[in-house]
RNA sequence: GCGCCCAUCGUCUAUCGGACAGGACACAAGGUUUUCAUCCUUGGAAGCGGGGUUCGAUUCCCCGUGGGCGCGCCA
C-alpha cells in the first residue's frame, strides 16, 4: 500500500516551530515515496480552536509549501463516530466503565490494556518495548461524552488510512496505547517514527522565551520560508555527506527516515540566520524589492519610498542583508531627518582637520555629475592634495551623510542619495560635528 | 520516585570496527588596494567515565554519570 502521512495540529492560534518541522518531515517523507500528505484539524478544544486559529495553521502550511493531498478532516465532524467507536469497544469487553471518583464527575469508558509486554519497531528509534505492569488503562470516552485524544486520534487515524504516523518524541510512551487500541479496533496499526525534540541552551523544549518559538515570529522577523524549511530540516538529520544548503526538490529525493537522529537538538537561530542570508543573496531581485517594500511598508517613513529610489537601494543592500528586517535600516535613503551615531560621530568627524577637508569635497561635490565613479574621484583628489591615506575621508564622509559607520559601497551610497541631499547633509555635519 | 530513550568540537552534524575523527554555524587572527556584509586563508575546538568483546573501538555489550521524554476524565 502506497504511503499516507499525516499532519494533526491542534489549532490553538499558534504553530509552535517542534510542529511544524513534524510536519515538514512528513511532508517530505511523504513526496519521497511519492505518497499522500494529509491534513487534520483537532479542533475539538472549541474555546481555542477558532477559525482565527484554523487559518493560522494554513497559512503557516502555505508559507513553507506543504501542501497536502486531500480535503482536511475536522476532528470535530467525527464526534459520534469516536462515541460509536467506545461503545463498540465496551460491548466487544476492551473497555469497562468507572467512576474514577475524586471529582466526581460520573461514569467514564476506559480501555483496558492488553496485560501483555508490548514491542514496536519505530522507524527512526529502533525497537521500543514495554512490559505490562508499566502500562495502565486509560479513559477513552469522558464522563461528559466526549472522546479523548487517544480515541480519536486513532480513530481518526483508522479512517484516513494512515500508514506511518511521525510524530514528536514526546508521544512514544502513547505509542503503546495507541497500538492497542488499533488491534482492539481491528485495524493494521501504521507504522511509527518519533522525532527527535527541538529544545533551547537550556537543554528545554524550545519555546517563546528563547526567541521566536512560532512559525509566523520568524516569518514577521525576516526569515525566508526556504530558509527556515532547510534549516528544520537539519534538525536531527542531515543527508550522510556535508550538503546543508539544500533545495526542497534535493531534500526530497534525499529524505529518508532511518537517518533521522534521536536525540534532541538544540535550536541555533544563527545559523539559520546565516543560512537566510545565503537565500536572500540569492533570491531574484524583483522579489526582494517586494518583500522589503512590505516590511518598510509598516514602518511610518515606510511609504516615502520611492519606486525607483527603493529599487536602487535593495540592489546595493540585497547581498548585505541577513533578514528582510535589514530594510529597517534604510531610513537615512528616504528621509530628510536623520539619526546620527554618537560614536561614529565622534570617531570620525569630531576630529581635527576633517572639516577643511569635508569643505573642500563639499564644494568640488556641488558641482559633480553625481556618479559613483567621479564622487570616488573627487574624494581620493581631497584626500591626496592633503597628504591624506587613500579611503581615509570615506567614513568622515558615509558618517556626516548617513549617521551611521556601517553600510553599503560609500560612492554608491552618495550617488543615490543624491546631489541635493548629500550637500546638505555634509553641510550640516561640517557645522554641527566638525571642529 | 518509576518507566522508556539518548550521548562526537560551544551548537547542528558525518563516520556501514581499521588512516591526521570530516563539514557547517559561532569564535579568533590575517587577506580581499573604503566601513559593514560577502568571499578567501589560517587557528583553537569533540568521541562523558569505567569495565569488557576484538589483532584493533567513537562505532558492539554491561555498569555508572549526564540529559530528554512519559507517568491526566490535556493534546
């Protein structure tokens, strides 16, 4: 029988990063065998589980292009089945009905176990085992009427016909459960892989305090899908050489589940940053415009860009930026209002004998073609008619233009921001900065 | 506490018992005739401890230690 896998969040608004790459590793298994990639939806917590948080997990799907097969199932659509499914069990004697007390909520049906040593081949672990008095019985239908998870997860599982469950490691000791319950139920119990955690410095399931612990964080930080799906993907496994930077086509067609690793693996953003980066440097231009004008476009200078102007901006700054939040930093292109570096300030322009020499380029600037080949001219003439090192005026001047030490090529930069604002800005820098 | 699982540079990892344990991120130093970034060169950096098995163990087995996960009328 063909391959189907399956992916089963429960909507709760969020899609924690540790599901997700469940997700992207059944997905990939799935198109490695050329299977099916299922979706469903538990949303059978109906306090959580809104539309809002249904279209959450979607988008986030669609973000990363895992696309599934057929229609979801809605875990809620299945309630009388899963009801229908504890009583079979209770008439057929798997199952017993008790009043667990305490609360005293009533009379609940629990699934009665085996009683025998169980063992299971995972695909990723190995063989698992576990003896019988290390497993008790549990409560599959609520003394309200509803199922559990065990319950309907199985179940649900029964009837998409699903044949390899990969799932987190945090479900194996389920496992046992769960196969008992398929056997109880008459039904071949699929296949199992348990993936490894993704966990935080601490050694700790990786959550929000440790930086962006959802999918949509890392998108609105700037991170590519492509990025962010390759990276996942070299969380408890890699290819068996050294490729990292791999595309999802080659991931595909490498995939394989027995070498995943079972350990957990710590989350290290900056190396996915890094990895980012080399997708963004990559990327088509006119898709990085678009992907920066969307960011600037929150930002309240975002909308004084320019097309044209903005367009020359991600050309120079696209091989420089590690996340599309780098935009961020444009400000000084396409603002009259600058902010000014108080170190780089003092560093570079709060010094003797750079005003003359500011002057001097600033009168020479005034009446240049304003391209990058002769802005260089001009500021190497300055620097040699006053003995100065060669490139030595250049952080003087990107200081007293942009604000800051740090961007892209410094003629480049000059000719883009254009005659009129450069002398006015190099003006102000001589009069407020220079001594 | 009980049960299950895991164990290679700081981190992610490679290694089908056999060469100097390789790569990547990060870090450090230098270079790429302008900063930052890129790129290049170089460097430091690992088999948890103890027993076995074997001609030979990171690799196989046992014990210890450390870590993870689980032990709900949560999912």
């Amino acid at each position: 029988m063909s391959v189907r896998v399956r992916f089963a969040p429960s909507p709760t608004g969020q899609v924690h990063i540790g599901n997700i790459r469940a997700a992207i590793f059944n997905w990939l298994f799935a198109r490695h065998e050329c299977g099916k990639f299922l979706l469903r939806i538990e949303d059978t917590d109906r306090e959580r589980s809104t539309p809002e948080a249904v279209q959450t997990v979607l988008d986030a799907m669609n973000w990363l292009g895992l696309t599934y097969d057929e229609a979801p199932l809605y875990q809620s659509t299945r309630l009388d089945a899963h009801r229908e499914a504890a009583e079979t069990l209770l008439k057929a004697g798997h199952a017993y009905k008790e009043d667990k007390g305490g609360t005293g909520k009533g009379e609940c049906i629990i699934f009665k176990m085996p009683g025998k040593d169980m063992m299971f081949k995972d695909v990723i672990k190995g063989e698992l085992r576990k003896s019988a008095k290390d497993m008790s019985d549990l409560v599959i239908l609520r003394s309200d009427g509803t199922p559990t998870f065990h319950l309907a997860n199985v179940l649900d599982d029964i009837q998409m016909n699903i044949t390899h469950i990969i799932r987190g490691d945090d479900h194996v000791e389920n496992t046992y459960r769960h196969i008992a319950l398929f056997q109880a139920l008459g039904a071949t119990v699929p296949a199992y892989g348990h993936l490894p955690m993704i966990i935080n410095q601490q050694g700790k399931p990786y959550s929000k305090r440790d930086g962006a612990a959802f999918v949509g964080e890392f998108r609105e930080k700037g991170f590519m899908a492509e990025a962010l799906f390759n990276y996942l993907t070299l969380l408890g496994w890699s290819p068996g050489d050294d490729r990292e930077k791999m595309s999802k086509d080659v991931l595909v067609s490498l995939f394989t589940l027995d070498r995943v690793k079972s350990g957990p693996a710590q989350m290290d953003i900056k190396k996915l940053t890094h990895l980012n980066a080399m997708y963004i440097a990559e990327m088509p231009l006119d898709q990085f415009i678009q992907k920066e004008r969307s960011v600037v476009s929150r930002l309240e200078w975002g909308n004084a860009c320019g097309e044209n102007l903005f367009k020359e901006v991600c050309k120079l700054m696209q091989s420089r930026a590690h996340t599309f939040t780098a935009a961020e930093e444009w400000k000084y292109f396409f603002v009259s209002d600058i902010a000014y570096d108080e170190k780089a300030v003092k560093k570079n322009l709060n010094k003797e004998g750079v005003k003359q020499l500011l002057i001097k380029a600033k009168e020479r600037l005034a009446t240049a073609d304003f391209s990058a080949k002769s802005i260089e001219d001009i500021i190497r003439g300055v620097e040699k008619e006053n003995g100065m090192g060669e490139g030595k005026l250049n952080q003087p001047v990107r200081v007293a233009v942009t604000g800051t030490s740090i961007g892209a090529g410094i003629y480049e930069t000059v000719a883009l921001l254009g005659q009129q604002c450069v002398l006015k800005r190099l003006g102000y820098a001589i009069e407020h900065f220079c001594i």
